[in-house]
C-alpha cells in the first residue's frame, strides 16, 4: 500500500512572528520577518503641480489629441451618446479624430517578438486581409505621411541617426511599418490621462478610478484582443496580457494601458501549472482558493469570481480567479467576465493609484489540453530586490497575507459604501469560501 503523502503547508508562521511562505505552483520561497510588514508602502505621490488647460489631451504619446504618435490603431472603442459602445476596427488615418475613443488597441512601436521574428522564424507573412489593409492606408496621403512619421520615430528610437533614416526611400520605409499592421505586441490604452476635471497632476487615471461599467468593457476588449491575435497568427501558442502602472512598476508612460504579446511557448508559468494539473486536476481548489479559504485570506466573492491575498510572491499580491466552467475567457458569458472584471476594479481601487503595480493574466495555451482556471494577479511593486533574495533566491516580502488582508478589507467595505465598486462583491466575512468553488475542470 502507498504511503499518504501531504502536501506541504505553504504559510508557516514562526515563533517570532515570521511568516514563511512557498507558491504551490511555482516553488517561490518568500519570508515576511516580523516587524518589516509595518513600514509604510515606501511609495509617494510627487508635490502637486497644476496642470495647463492647453495641454490637456497631449499630456503623452497615448492621450487623445496625439493619435497621429502611435502606430496605426487595431481597433477602438467607442461610446455613444445613450451609452451603448460599439468596437470600430481598422480606423483609417483621416477618421482618427472624428471619434474620442474609450479604449483604443494599437501596435506597440517595439515589439518584444517583431513581425521580423516571425517571418524569418517561421515563414509567418501578413495575411490577405491585413496586407490590403496595409496597402489601403499607405495609398491615403494622410495615411502614408502618418506611417512615415512613426516609422522614423522607431528607427531613431532605435539607434539609427538621421542620416541613414533619410537615406532610405519612402518604400522602404514603407516596409518596416508591416509589423504596425500584423504584428504580435499590442497595447490597449484608455482615454484619461487624469482623471476627469483634475486639476493637478497627482489625479492620475487608474483601473481603479473607473466605473466599474467602464473596466468591464476594459476588460472584455482586453479578452476580444487575445482571440483576435491568436486568430491573426497561427504560430502563436500563447498571449501573453500583462499592465504595468507607474514607472517603477515597468511602465513607459504613467498613462494607463495593457499589453499583450504574441509567443511561440507557453511560458514557464503555464508548464509549471500544466504539469501540476496532470497530478492532480483539482490542484487549483486545493492549493490556492481552498487553502485561502481556510487561511481566512479571502479578500471578495461574487457568483462568478473569488479573490484572495497571494502567498508564496516576491511582492505583495492579490489573486483573482474565474470560477467558471470555461477555460478559455473568450468564451465566458458577459456575466461571468463582468464577474473577474468588478473584483479586479475593486481590488485596483483599494490599492489606489499612487502603488506601482503589475497586473498579469494566466489561463489555458491553446494547445494545452488540461482543464486550467483563467486567474489574474495584481502585485505591488513597493519594494526592490536586493542581495539577499540573489544569494538565496529566498525573497523578502514587507507585508505577508494576513496584513494585505487588513489594509484591504476596510478599504473594500469603505469603497462599497461610496459606491465606487460593484455593489454584489461579497466582502471578507461575507464571501462564502465554499469549497471546490472553481468548475474549470467540470465543463
């Protein structure tokens, strides 16, 4: 007969007060030393500067009266005067302005895998469609100039002086603007800058300074964009969805966007998760909800989400999970996306805008044929790594879940109250931790 074997506990709280944690998924080892998780989250908005009336809308490249600075855009969302919104696709150059976009999907100026990656890699060639596109908007005088523009920015951008950018012809030039059109890397960009009717310039547009209305559709364009660049190239494996806000956080610009990246893997993460699933399809409940759970780490509920305070991360963070039936989020119903959306929003709004912050998205590759929930997890950029955590690859963590929980649950309740975030999250005590709570594996 074979011995029980049990799993290890992944929060062990010492004597003094240390907490010890460990990732069931990715074997991350983290330590919070008692006394550390009281300092302040060491992060300050800067002195308030008024802004310029006559600026506004050209704070950045991604704000509304600078379109003309980003490459040509995928798609857009638009809202209408009695508040339905409309997904607008392939705007031409003379139509940029005639619309103000909520969120707009545009080609990053520098891919992390280029078109060049693909096609010299794989054959990968744009397809029909997307070539007459191209073709289209470089006929347009207004269109091509656009193109010209961008395309000189990214070569001088990229280490070539003005004289070897002049040297090329116009064709040429042409030519390096493929990937704008069937390329892998996109950013989805809101419209704010600020906040609306901000006066100065620490009232920064988060995620979390949103309706929660406007982060559903955030996040539903967000989802209809994985499908279409997974549609787009059939060598992707994967998208990658990621949105780092402030700079120390990764971000370029402190405008808020989201990125997302085509790859030819699946990623470390995903083949961890995938061979833990081949153990045990369950492991997700087991290790991750259920634990939290029983740990008291619970932060939110709704019918169609659940979300908790992380353990076992290099910095503090907060885990949202679908428990829906459906693996993949393009095929989820508006109800359950609007579901991870208003936990996500909420979880934003409590952090606020001065935290640096990434958020990451994990759910199943497509060619993956194991059950895998779609989650999201929002970290705290508060702290840097240092010689410690490179000697040992133990990482100190300034606050362990328990203390995540605390600053979280008021805020959460006080949000509610305000009105700010939806108003079916059932909040700390109130969520019902059932166990076994996620169904991806049961569809």
């Amino acid at each position: 007969m074979q011995a029980f074997h049990a799993e290890p506990d992944w929060l062990t709280t010492m004597a003094d007060g240390t907490v010890k944690q460990l990732n069931p998924f990715s074997g991350t080892e983290v330590w919070t030393v008692a006394g550390r998780g009281n300092r302040p989250l060491g992060v300050t908005l800067p002195d308030p500067v008024p802004l310029d009336p006559a600026q506004h809308g050209r704070h950045c490249a991604f704000c509304e009266q600078r379109y003309l600075e980003t490459p040509p855009e995928k798609s857009r969302l638009v809202r209408h005067a009695d508040g339905t919104r409309e997904v607008r696709y392939g705007t031409t150059a003379e139509d940029l302005f005639a619309t103000v976009a909520e969120f707009r999907r545009v080609p990053n100026l520098f891919e992390i895998l280029s078109y060049q990656y693909w096609n010299a890699n794989y054959g990968y060639t744009l397809p029909p469609r997307v070539a007459a596109r191209k073709a289209a908007y470089v006929e347009s005088a207004l269109g091509r100039e656009h193109i010209l523009g961008v395309v000189r920015t990214k070569l001088l951008a990229g280490g070539r002086t003005q004289h070897q950018v002049d040297a090329l012809t116009e064709d040429e030039q042409v030519d390096v603007a493929s990937g704008f059109f069937g390329g892998g890397h996109d950013v989805i960009i809101g419209r704010r800058h600020y906040v609306d009717g901000a006066t100065d310039n620490t009232q920064l547009a988060g995620s979390g300074t949103m309706t929660p209305d406007e982060h559903g559709a955030f996040l539903a364009f967000t989802v209809e964009s994985i499908q279409a660049l997974l549609n787009l190239n059939r060598y992707a494996r994967y998208v990658v969805v990621f949105q780092n806000w402030l700079r120390p956080a990764g971000a370029s610009f402190d405008h808020l966007h989201k990125q997302l990246v085509a790859v030819d893997e699946r990623g470390v993460q995903a083949e961890r998760a995938v061979a833990r699933l081949r153990q045990n399809p369950n492991v997700f409940n087991e290790d991750a909800v259920n634990y939290a759970g029983y740990k008291n780490l619970v932060l939110a509920e709704s019918d169609h989400a659940i979300a908790f305070a992380g353990f076992g991360h290099r910095f503090p963070s907060l885990e949202i999970y679908s428990k829906s039936a459906q693996c993949d989020p393009w095929e989820q119903s508006p109800d359950e996306l609007r579901g991870m959306s208003d936990l996500v929003h909420a979880l934003h709004a409590a952090t606020g805008v001065a935290v640096p912050s990434n958020e990451e998205w994990h759910y199943r590759p497509v060619d993956v044929d194991v059950a895998m929930p779609w989650r999201i997890v929002l970290k705290w950029r508060i702290s840097t790594l240092a010689g410690f955590e490179g000697a040992t690859k133990i990482y100190l963590n300034t606050l362990d879940p328990w203390a995540l929980r605390d600053r979280l649950v008021p805020r959460l309740l006080e949000l509610r109250d305000e009105g700010r975030i939806s108003p079916d999250l059932r909040i700390g005590n109130e969520a019902e931790c059932r166990p076994n709570s996620l169904r991806y594996h049961c569809g």
